[in-house]
C-alpha cells in the first residue's frame, strides 16, 4: 500500500505524507485503511484481492506489458520499463481519479440542497448497516410532510427550500450518533435508528421527532402548521429481511399513520400486512377465477302475490373457490368494485345469465323476467350499450324480459347521465328496477323522470314489520308512494307468513325470500319452476 503523491513541492507540503507500507498480502495490510483514509494499492497480479474485497484504487505490477488492459484497476506498470518519473505520474494519476471518482459517488449520493444523504446514498448506507448488524437493532422510519405542496404552491420553492432546511435542522437535533437521516424525495426522510442497546428507543424517538415537526415554522414571515406522518418497521434477522422489504415496511406504516391524519407515528404489524397481503391475493385469484369459470350463478325466485306464480328471477353470482368453497358476493363483490374487475365481473353476469334465460326456455318453461345487479361502475361504461346488445343478439333473448337492478344511491349521483343511459338501454327493451329502496336519498320527482318498472323494499324494511307499527306503516307508505308513481313493488327477504300476509294486505304485488325459495342453482332452479308448489304459499293468507 502507499500514499497517491505525484504533485508539486508546494502541494505536496500542503497534505500530509502518508508512508509506503510494504505487506505480504491484503489481509495483513487492510486494517491500515480501517480509518477511511485515501490509500493506493501497488500489488502484483499473485497478492492482489479477490473481486470486492477491496476498495481501494489499484495499480497493477507486471514482469511484462499485457497484451490488453487489466479489468477493474488504475492503471500499471511493467518492471522493464519502471521509472521514477513514470511512478510519479502514474500515482498522481490514480490519485486524481480516485478523487473524481469521490466526488461524483458524493454528489451521486447526496442531496444537494441539505447535504444529507439522497435516496441511492442511503440504499447503500441501509444495505451496508443491516450486514454489519445481522439484520438486527435497526429501526427503519419512513417520513412524509403533510401539505408541503401547498407551501410551494403559496410562497414558492425558494421558501419550500427553507422550510426542508428546517426540518432537517429539527430531526438532526433528535438523532443521535449512530443514527443515519436522508431525504428520498422533495418532502420525504429516512431515517436509520440504531436501537441495539435499547430496543423501545425507535417509539420514544417516533413520539419526539413528532413532537418537534408539530410546532410551528417560520418562512418569509409567515408562521406555518405542517403535519408529518412516520412509519416505523424494525430489521428482522430472518431470510426474508433486507434493505427492499424493511423500505417497503416503513412505507406501510407511514401509510397507515397518514390515515389517522395530524403528526402521528405508526410501526409496521405484520398481522394488518398480512390481511392487506391476503385481500391483493384474494383479488388476484379473482382475476384467476374471471378466465377459468370459477364462477356460478344461483337464481332466487320472485313470486306474484296476485296471481301466485313465479314470474321473475334474480341472477346472484357465487364464487366457487378451490380453498374457501362456495363465497357469497359479499365477500368478493366489494372488492371488485375497489379494484375495477366489478365491469368484468358484470359482463360475465350478464352474459350467464342470458345463457340460462335461453336454455330455461329450451326446456319449454314459461318466460321470466330476469333480473341482473349492474354496479354503477359498469353503468359508466362506454362500452356497455354495443356488449348488451351483441349479448342479447348472440344468445336470441327477447330483451324485455331482461331487467336491470341499480341501487338508489347510483341512480342519484349523476342524474342527467343515468337518465341519458337508461333510456339508450330502455329502447333496447331492458327495463329497470330500484334495488333497496328506502336506504337512499332519492328525489321523487327524479324518481318519476326515470324509467323505472319496479321498486324492491330493502328487506330491513320487511324484517323489521313484526317488530313495531311504525315499522308496517313505513312499509305500507312505500308501496303506496310506489303505486302512485305508477311502479311495480317487490319486497325482499321476505322469511315468515306472517311478513308475507302483511305484504298482501298492503298491495304489495311481488315477493322474493327464503320463505318462497332460497337462491339455487340452475339445474335445482329447473326442478323448482317445474315441481314447486308455490299456490300453497298464499292459502289461509287473508285477501
């Protein structure tokens, strides 16, 4: 080893000499270098280090001139043709490029404005740490300033600079030696907290960091409030650690403490994890199940009071998993909605069920009216008037007895457009019912300017009639209200004959429950329309 020294006497006399340190091999001479220290390696090809056990610029010595460059050092030299003049100007080269190198690894390295470390800086710093630690005593925290946009936006980045200065000033005075802080983007930080001799020091210094980001900052004059949120996940030791996996735990953490709003601090729960983790499985196999036909649908029958026959049908899809069994849409149909698959997902709908509308009427069965759950997400769609229609055209259905069931609180959100669509799909020949109606906030008179066939009570409703008078007489206004607006009424979740009498009573022309049939399968479905016996349903029923 040696000192990189090829410069004028009076630059020489400026730096400190650094003595020529002959060893047998690299292990005996790198605790020289332990310090960090500028250094040269002179080495011959038999002792010089394996690849990356040294970091050092090297120059290579040679009994003779290669026929090419040697990979990965400085430079070197040949013994036949060694001079003092050719060392010294091969160590001052080497010398002037390790410190180019240097300065461009730091400005690399470094965020410019603050002078601590940038996001690929502290990667590094992160990845050497947790090997050096074994992946334990570390505390990752993930930090986000609230609002910082708008101080930009309102005083401009010059200020936005000043206010970044002050808040590395503040966090600076909460770490201690030890600990590393870096800034990964305009108004977030990282920070590295040693917590080996004191595990539970992460949470007290979570709570003071703040604190301190909590009080006020002054700008140009201007006193400013900003919020922080810190996430904060601890290095495990275990295979599955390292630098990617504890990033992404601190930016789990500092999301959810974002959630709770204000200067507030979280530490990363494998268990909350697991559960996000398992819903982003569960929507992948969603996906899965969308291609292979995992999916089903089963068919609750509607009953006319008037006539007691079945003269309508809703379509309820299934999902039949290969671990969970059979999952009601409760537990998928939301999810499908966050992620965007519910217009898919309705288009197999759709498609299943005009499939079996047109094989119940192979079977010399009456036609009925079927009743599909569109999501408003599917409603927007711009495609949803030319696949209805190849739909319809592909399975030869007549598109009346097709109806389409909204919720009231879609049919509200954008009155105009909801109207615009439903009378395109209308004059298809589709028409349209009011699903739960009464949990809304519905216009009557928006109500009445759509075309709409049939309000279906929510089965709350229905439920609660055996319980208080307000209950029957709430439930006896609706089916009036509807009969004025010139609408069709179908009570959901009808269970018991007592409901069921209560619904006669009051004019109410259809029904739909576990006490007529729970939802089946296609091929029970079958059986039920050609061997149920649903007249004895309304026997005894006072009129």
């Amino acid at each position: 080893g040696g000192r990189s020294d090829g410069d004028p006497p009076e630059r020489r006399r400026a730096r400190p000499r650094r003595p020529l340190s002959p060893a047998p091999s690299w292990e005996a001479a790198s605790s020289l270098f332990d310090d960090g220290g500028c250094g040269l390696l002179l080495t011959t090809p038999l002792c010089r280090p394996a690849p990356g056990r040294c970091s050092l610029p090297t120059v290579l010595l040679l009994d003779e001139e290669p026929t090419e460059a040697p990979a990965d050092v400085y430079d070197w030299l040949v013994r036949g043709s060694l001079s003092v003049d050719l060392l010294r100007r091969c160590l001052r080269y080497a010398g002037e490029r390790s410190r180019l190198q240097n300065t461009l690894q730091c400005l690399a390295e470094q965020d410019p404005l603050t002078g601590i470390a940038n996001r690929q800086g502290f990667q590094t710093l992160l990845a050497a740490r947790l090997a050096e630690y074994q992946g334990r005593g570390l505390t990752l925290g993930h930090l986000d300033l609230d609002n910082f946009k708008h101080v930009n936006d309102a005083l401009g980045y010059q200020a936005g600079d000043r206010l970044i200065l002050q808040v590395v000033a503040r966090l600076k005075a909460q770490l201690e030696a030890g600990d590393a802080l870096a800034r990964l983007g305009s108004d977030e930080f990282a920070l590295l907290v040693d917590t080996r001799r004191d595990p539970a020091r992460a949470e007290r210094l979570a709570e003071r960091i703040t604190e301190a980001l909590s009080e006020p900052y002054w700008v140009d004059g201007e006193s400013l409030l900003l919020g922080c949120s810190l996430g904060l996940a601890h290095a495990r030791a275990d295979a599955g650690a390292g630098a990617d996996p504890l990033m992404w735990h601190a930016h789990i953490a500092m999301q959810q403490a974002k959630a709770a709003q204000g200067c507030t601090h979280h530490l990363y729960d494998e268990r909350i994890h697991r559960g996000a983790r398992s819903m982003a499985d569960l929507e992948s196999e969603l996906r899965r199940a969308l291609r292979r036909d995992e999916l089903e649908l089963h068919y609750q029958p509607r009953l006319c009071l008037q006539s007691g026959r079945i003269v309508g049908l809703e379509a309820l899809v299934r999902w039949r998993h290969t671990e969970r069994g059979l999952l009601g849409p409760d537990e998928f149909v939301p999810l499908a909605e966050e992620s965007g698959l519910i217009v898919p997902l309705g288009y197999w709908v759709i498609s299943r069920a005009l499939r079996d509308m047109q094989w119940l009427r192979g079977r010399g069965l009456p036609a009925l009216h079927m009743a599909v759950n569109l999501s408003f997400r599917q409603f927007q769609d711009s495609q949803l008037l030319s696949t209805l229609s190849r739909l319809i055209e592909e399975r030869g259905v007549d598109a009346q007895w097709l109806e389409f069931e909204l919720t009231e609180t879609a049919v509200m959100r954008r009155s105009e457009q909801v109207q615009q669509t439903m009378q395109a799909l209308g004059r298809l020949g589709v028409r349209f019912s009011l699903d739960d109606f009464g949990t809304g906030f519905s216009s009557f008179v928006h109500l009445n300017n759509l075309p709409i066939t049939l309000l279906k009570i929510d089965k709350s409703f229905v439920g609660g009639m055996g319980e208080r008078a307000e209950n029957r007489q709430l439930v006896r206004a609706m089916i009036n209200l509807a009969h004025n607006l010139h609408l069709e009424v179908v009570a959901e979740g009808v269970e018991n004959a007592e409901q069921l009498a209560l619904l006669r009573q009051f004019g109410c022309d259809q029904v739909q429950g576990y006490l007529i049939s729970k939802p089946l399968p296609l091929a029970d479905l079958a059986r039920f329309l050609v061997f149920g016996m649903r007249q004895p349903l309304l026997a005894g029923v006072p009129s």
